[in-house]
C-alpha cells in the first residue's frame, strides 16, 4: 500500500440529497484501500464519469485513472450531457461511471449510441433491475456493475451478475470488508471507512462502537439475496405503514415507457401521507398510449409488485427530474 507519510486529510462532502451535506474527512489511504485492492490495467484505459470528481465517487474514478496510469476524460461542471457524451467518444472512453440516475439521463440522449465501452458502472443509488437490464441491452459486449459505497463507509463491494441487490454470502465472506444486517441496515467495517464528520473544527467518528458504520440503507434477504428497499430517513408513513420511495420508483421504472421517476410524500388529512410519483417518459412511449391510459397502466404493473399502501396515489407526467450536484435525485417531499 502506498504511505499516507504526511496524514493528509481528504475533506468531501456528502452528496445531501435528503438534508444537508456533511464534511467527512478521509485519508489517502482509506480513498485509495478499495482501488489497490482490485486489479487495474494501465495505458489502454480511457475511465470517464459523469461524478463531479470533487465527491466521493468521483474522486474515486480519478483516483483509479492516476494510480492505473492510464486516461481519464474529465467532465465540466456544468457541461451538457451530449457534449461530455461526444468528448467520451472522441477519446475512447473504455470505462464510465456514474448513479443510476446519470446513465438515465445519458440513455435519453442519442450520443450515448456511439460510445463503445467495454466496463460500465453504477453506484451512489439504488441500481434497480431496469437499469441493469437497459444497460446491458444497449451495451452488450460491456460489462455491467454495480457498487455499494458512501462518502462515510467507502466502496464496500461490487456485484457483477447483472442482477440487483447483493449476495447474502458476502456477509459471511473473510473479506477485508466486513459486512452486517441490523435492524434491517446495512453496516460495514474496514480500512476504506472516513475518519470521520468534521464539525466546528473537531472530528467526530463515523463508526460507532463496535467499529461499524451504519449506512442507512434499509436492506431485505430474500432467499440468498438481500436488496435494497431505501434509505432510513426517506420512508413515507402512510397511515402507519412504511413506504421507501425507491421500491416503488423500481416498480414504475420496469414499464418499458418510462425512463425514470421520482416517489415522494403527499400530506394528507386522513393517513398523514399518500404516495405520490413523478415520471418521466422515454423517447418511445407514444406506442403505449398516452394520457390517462399510459398512466392506468403503469399503476397495473404496481399492483402486481407492490403491496396496496405502496401504489401511487397520484401520478404525473414531467419532462425531467431534479438532481444534485453528486448525480442523484432530489428528494424532498410536499
């Protein structure tokens, strides 16, 4: 491992896409732990992000690029989609980064035709099963994956079946990153983890007690996988059963019309909150009708995966979908 020799402190921001961001301080050593623990090849590859590498994930990308030798094709801050799209395959780009919620954005436009990468990868987001699907389908020879890390907890693993969610074995795997379920959350233990918050000039750690952090991410073993429901402090009350915001989003993004959506809370007099969807409509969605009827069906194909508390109660049409300077959706409820 190369030294931390002078304890440099990595001050990042997390992404604060349900509150406000916090500073977390990491070392060299716990940013470039995950990278030197994989294999990397050198000169011939061309990594490209659509993080702003001033974030965890994207700091990453550029770590992996310096430390590989090889290129990386850097996008502006506020750059248009097309245009880094265009710059990625002007210079070759063989490995590209980004949430789930970027490479939506990238899909809704026709440059991304023209990459031809050979490794994709998601992470910062929940990558449900119609993203996976998308991007193997438009990519085919490219390898898909998806990786679990946070500003505080550092990468924790990748998945690399094409399927969402993560193996149960991997909590009783002897890797340097210890995984545990408690209390539904995800936690995790290793040397990739932050130092900690900075708060009013002190560092406050990360980890509690018993040298985990917890993520916040609400997980369910089904058979031997667990998946991803959400996070903790997103999940909507209706009338005392819990919603999170992101199952519903991966039922409604299974419709073959719909390019991405966004679930949030209604208040509401009598069970406190409703569920309520913004969805945006991909290029092709004239041919599923339009109106009332697109949206009839969608909520059909929520009845079949969702229970009757978790189906929208209202649904909107929207052109796009806010998101924050770390590449994630907005999510704030009315």
């Amino acid at each position: 491992m190369i030294p931390d020799r002078d304890s440099t402190q990595w001050v990042l921001l997390t992404s604060g896409t349900t509150g406000a961001p916090k500073l977390v301080v990491h070392t060299l050593a716990s940013l470039i732990a995950p990278i030197l623990a994989g294999s990397h090849r050198t000169s011939d590859v061309v990594w490209g992000t659509f993080y702003d590498i001033r974030r965890y994930g994207g700091m990453q990308i550029l770590l992996r690029a310096l430390l590989g030798r090889g290129s990386f094709v850097v996008a502006g801050i506020k750059e248009p989609v097309t245009a880094y799209l265009a710059r990625l395959t002007e210079h070759g780009a063989t490995h590209i980064s980004g949430t789930a919620t970027q490479w939506r954005r990238a899909l809704m436009s026709r440059d991304v035709q023209r990459l031809t990468p050979e490794y994709l990868r998601l992470s910062g987001e929940i990558a449900d099963q119609a993203i996976l699907n998308t991007l193997h389908s438009c990519f085919s020879t490219a390898r898909v994956s998806h990786a679990f890390a946070s500003t505080e907890a550092g990468v924790a693993f990748e998945v690399n079946d094409g399927r969402e969610g993560f193996p149960a074995s991997l909590l009783d795997s002897k890797s340097v990153v210890k995984l545990k379920v408690s209390e539904g959350s995800l936690r995790i233990q290793s040397a990739r983890v932050a130092r900690g918050y900075l708060e009013g000039g002190q560092c406050r750690p990360v980890a509690e007690a018993d040298g985990f952090v917890d993520t916040g991410d609400i997980v369910e073993r089904r058979a031997d996988r667990y998946y991803f429901l959400g996070r903790r402090t997103g999940v909507i009350n209706v009338g005392g059963l819990k919603v999170f915001p992101e199952e519903v989003e991966a039922a409604i993004n299974q419709h073959p019309a719909v390019r991405m959506s966004l679930v949030k809370a209604r208040k509401n007099p009598i069970t406190g909150a409703l569920v309520a969807a913004d969805v945006v409509l991909n290029g092709d969605s004239s041919e599923f009708g339009a109106g009332d009827r697109l949206k009839l069906d969608i909520l059909r194909l929520c009845r079949e995966r969702l229970a009757a508390h978790k189906i929208p109660a209202t649904m909107r049409f929207v052109p796009s979908l806010d998101v924050a300077a770390a590449g994630k959706l907005v999510r704030h409820n009315a």
